[in-house]
C-alpha cells in the first residue's frame, strides 16, 4: 500500500502561495514535499475541513479545483464524520487547541496517514497521531 500524508491547510497555503520566510522556506518545502509524493505515487489526503478553512482564505471552489488539478493523481477525497467532528469540539476544549487542528489530527490518524505540519498545537495532540514536519520528509 502507498504512503498516505495528510497535510493541513497551512502547508496546502505554503504551496500554493509563495510563503517563504528568510531562513524558513515554508513554500519551497510544500513545493519539494509534493514532488516527491508525486514521483513516488505516494497519497495525499485532504478533507472537507481542508477545503473549509482554504475557502477562509479567500480562495474560490473554482481556483482551489484549478491548484488541486495539478496534483490529481495523487489526491484522495474524505468527508469528516459527525463522530468525528464530536471528538474534535471535545479535544478541542479539553486541550486548548482550534477545533480544526483536533480535526485534522483525527482524519490524519483515521486514514493511517501521516499528518504533516509546522504548527505547534498538534504537540498537544500526539496520542492521536505524531506529526511531522514537511523539511523532514524531503
């Protein structure tokens, strides 16, 4: 079976805009991060909260479908269950973390994919699953 990742809507922003920071450059490890999950036919996951917070960001449907299709092989669709959404609220609370974050720790884990990210809340979440970040695949 292929690697599955699941990256968070903050490393989909750092791909599809240039984000680099000096010494952090955030889009060009989106960028070699998704080359190399495309030569190697690895999966990406990415949800319906993926898409939810990219649509925060002020992109349309249309602009977001036209930056996936570039990767469209490699993609792979999930919906985000009530069950699930029900565990994000309550570790959300519990742990002092955006409910988003909870989420896509969840939807990481649930589909055995490594969730991949930059941002520090996933350490308070890593019973639910161990993140890593996109500079240490590549």
């Amino acid at each position: 079976m292929a690697q599955k990742y699941y990256m968070d809507t903050s490393i989909w922003l750092d791909f599809f805009e240039n984000r680099n920071e000096p010494n952090f450059p955030k889009s060009d490890w989106a960028h070699k991060l998704l080359d190399k999950i495309v030569q190697n036919n690895y999966l990406i996951i990415y949800s319906d909260v993926v898409l939810l917070e990219i649509s925060v960001a002020d992109y349309s449907p249309y602009e977001t479908e036209k930056l996936f299709d570039k990767i469209k092989s490699v993609l792979l669709f999930v919906e985000s269950t009530e069950k699930q959404v029900r565990k994000a609220k309550d570790l959300s609370m519990k742990r002092n973390v955006p409910r988003g974050d909870a989420l896509h720790a969840i939807l990481a884990r649930d589909n055995k994919a490594v969730l991949v990210t930059l941002d520090n809340h996933f350490k308070k979440l890593l019973d639910i699953t161990k993140p890593k970040r996109p500079q240490d695949i590549i």
